[in-house]
C-alpha cells in the first residue's frame, strides 16, 4: 500500500508539473529527419519524450550491465566449483599418494588431470608416483608436459633436472640447470647442483668457473666458508689435472698460491711435492714433504718420503730425517711407528722392536701394529712372541672364533645380534664369509682326506 501510493504520489506531482510546464511553454518544436522530413511536438512533449528516452537508454545500459555480470558469475560460479571439485580429488590423490597407496593415488591424480588438463601440480604429484613405481620416463613425460604449461616453473624444472639424474641421464640434467640459470642468473640452488654435476664428469674448469659465481653470489650467511673451501677444492683438481697432462711448472705455482691461502690444506702441499718430483727437483720434493708433516703431522708426508728416498736408494737421508724429527719430538708416535717400520726394512731389528713396543705400551692396538712386531719377533726367532702377535693381527682367540659382519652395513660383530646395533637392521647377521662357502662346490672326483692323514 505504501509503495502504491508512493508511487501516486510521484505520479501526480509529475502530472501537474507537466501541466505548469506546459502552460507556461504553448510553443511547438520541429524536429527534421531530413531535409523533407519532420515532425512537429508541442514543447512539454517534446520535453517529456526526451526525458523518457534518456531514462529508457539509461536502464538499458543498466539491465544489459546487470545481464553480463549474471552471465559472468553464473560461468565463474561453475569454474569455481569445477576447480573445488579438481581440487578435491586432487587433494586425496596426494594423500593417498603420502600413505604409500600408489595405485589410488595413480587412479585419483589421473581423474583430476582428465578434468583439468593444466593443473601444473597435477602433473607433478602423478610424476612422483610415476618415480616411485620405478616408471621414471614417464615421471619425465608428465614434467615435459608441466613444463609445457609453466616453462619457467622452479619447483617443475628442480624436479626434472633431479629426475634426469636419478635416470643417469646427466647431460640433460645440466640442460635443465643451466636453463634455469638463464631465466634466474642469480640462483645459488641451480649453480650448487650444476657445479656438482660437473663434479661427477670431472668437468674441473667449468665447475671452477661455477663456483666463483656462486661465492660472488654468497656474500654473506653461514654457507660462506664453506663455499670458499669449495673454491679452493676446485682451484686444486685444476692444478692436478694440469700436472696430470704434464703441466709442472703450472701446478708448482698454483699449489704455492693454495699452500699461500689455506696452510692446512694437506693436497696441496703432497701435489706441489709431487711435481716437483717430475721436474727432476728431488731436494724441493723432499723439502715440501718434510715440512708438509711438521705442519701438519699427516702419513701420507712420510710415505711420500719414503717412496722418494728409497727410490733414489738412499735410505740414510731418511733415517736421518726421522731421528732428528724424534730428538725434536719424542712423543710423536706416528713418526715412531714409521721409524720403527723402515728400521725393519733396513734390517735393524733391535731398534725396530724398541720403537714398536714403545707404541704397544701406550694401548695402541691394530693389526699393522702386531704384524710389525711379529716379523720383528720373527727374525729374532722369537717364534712364540711371533705367533701371538700374529693371532692378535688377525684377531684369532684360543676358541678361534669367526665373528659375524652385518649384510646391510658391512659392520662386524663378535657375538650375534638379532639386530644390528649400526644399521639397525634385522637379522642382517652373518658369518663373514658366509656367500664364498654358500657359492663354492667341492670338486667331483675328489676323495675327502680324514683329518691327520693330509700330506704337507
């Protein structure tokens, strides 16, 4: 009722204010078409014919303005619950696929992709059930197919590149990485992937190369020294690959320049004595080598030494090195055991036991150690000193005991364990000999010999 008579109300103003209108305007209006046609309207009317007009064009506007937006919300009302419904089944297809259940996961990830063929994680996820069937092309096929859709993807491209190294396929890996380097010159992720391919090929000059980028890139934060020794590692393989193709005098300076940079760098320093050896400079060599185990009390400087001195026979330089060091150092045993090895050689077996018994009362124990002291023992003809340290190098008891090693881990066991402690795996216990006995036949036509009647 109210409307209604709203609406009377507004009528009747509007009536008699076209009256007053027109009767203070009497005028006629014509309006031409042409040049020969028109028409001609009283000027209220006239008036009131426009106003209808501009109010009809207006609500046209309106309406069709208010018919497109129906149309558009209806279509993105159904695109939305086409997407919630994809996005349902695609989320109960990485479920499953987290529970392990593969052939469901399989089964609901293929649904969703059917109903939305470019969902990018659509194709990831059903490539990692792929993988994880053992069915890596395919997992490859369904990346290609993302990658297709997202070409600069990081998640797609990471993935496939690491899908290409699982297949071994190492070049096409490197493709990957260095494709995302152009898209993304600064990703310290990609350069450390790609500098580690080039690793693995033995690519030292690239990975070199890489690896400056990558610690120009890693100003700052806790993987900063870590890729500056990595820098360093590289500038290494480089010098030695340069020795290894006969550059010495190229290496002796790049090792000089490392040994400059990291002193405890142990390869550097073994390397810059190595190629001094191939230029015939045997003094430096020995120089290096020497003051290589004063620096840093490392084996492989004595064993260096001693391949250099006893090749140019001349055991006494030697010797006279390692008394000296002693004199210095009494308390180095590496130096001593060494000392008490080459005394052995050198058939100086007092001294030699001297030394190795000196390690033995410290509570050193490994089987080199007793092997020494056996053949010492043994050309002293001390058989029965020999024989013990040879049952402790081998680690025979007096109930000989065979010991046990895990399948898994390879760790060794004296006693049996249902599980072992290392690994933790279950019954992976076994004797360690166990596959040569099992794969091993006694040859037909051989009569076994009793116990105590086998000829020596």
């Amino acid at each position: 009722m109210i409307v209604v008579a709203l609406f009377m109300f507004v009528f009747i103003v509007f009536a008699l204010g076209f009256l007053y209108f027109w009767g203070i305007n009497p005028g006629e209006v014509t309006v031409f078409l042409t040049s020969d046609q028109s028409f001609t309207l009283p000027t209220a009317i006239m008036l009131v014919c426009v106003l209808l007009l501009g109010l009809l064009l207006g609500n046209g506007v309106h309406i069709l303005s208010a018919l497109t937006h129906s149309i558009k919300h209806w279509r993105g009302g159904r695109r939305q619950k086409k997407n919630e419904e994809v996005s349902s089944i695609y989320r109960s297809g990485v479920g499953r696929l987290l529970s392990g259940d593969l052939k469901k996961a399989r089964t609901l990830l293929k649904k969703a992709l059917d109903r939305d063929p470019k969902r990018v994680d659509g194709h990831l996820a059903l490539a990692s059930v792929a993988e994880q069937e053992g069915n890596v092309q395919e997992a490859i096929d369904l990346l290609q197919k993302a990658r297709k859709i997202d070409p600069k993807g990081l998640e797609i491209l990471f993935k496939l590149a690491a899908t290409y190294q699982e297949a071994g396929r190492r070049e096409e890996a490197m493709g990957v990485y260095k494709e995302l380097l152009a898209n993304d010159a600064d990703n310290r992720k990609a350069m450390r992937a790609l500098r580690d391919l080039q690793i693995e090929l033995g690519s030292w000059q690239d990975a070199l190369a890489l690896q400056k980028r990558i610690v120009k890139a890693t100003a700052s934060g806790p993987r900063v020294d870590a890729e500056k020794r990595t820098l360093l590692e590289l500038r290494y393989e480089v010098a030695r690959n340069a020795l290894a193709k006969g550059e010495s005098e190229q290496t002796v300076e790049a090792c000089r320049d490392l040994i400059k940079q990291a002193a405890d760098f142990t390869p550097a320093r073994v390397t810059l004595g190595d190629a001094y050896r191939t230029l015939k400079r045997d003094n430096d060599a020995a120089r290096v080598y020497q003051d290589g185990y004063k620096a840093l009390k490392k084996s492989i400087f004595l064993s260096r030494l001693e391949d250099l001195y006893i090749g140019a026979e001349d055991p006494a330089a030697l010797l006279s090195f390692y008394r000296s060091r002693m004199q210095e150092d009494g308390s180095d045993l590496l130096l001593k055991l060494y000392l008490g090895r080459l005394c052995l050689r050198l058939e100086m077996v007092d001294e030699a036991l001297q030394h190795l018994t000196d390690l033995e009362t410290t509570g050193i124990d490994f089987p080199q150690l007793h092997l020494l002291l056996a053949e010492a023992h043994r050309r002293r003809s001390k058989v029965d000193q020999a024989v013990v340290e040879y049952q402790r190098a081998l680690g025979v008891d007096s109930h000989l005991t065979l010991g046990f090693v895990c399948e898994s881990c390879g760790a060794k066991h004296e006693k049996w364990l249902a599980r072992c402690p290392v690994c933790k795996a279950w019954d992976s216990l076994v004797l360690p000999e166990r596959k040569q006995i099992q794969d091993a036949k006694l040859i037909d036509g051989i009569k076994a010999i009793p116990h105590g009647q086998r000829e020596v």
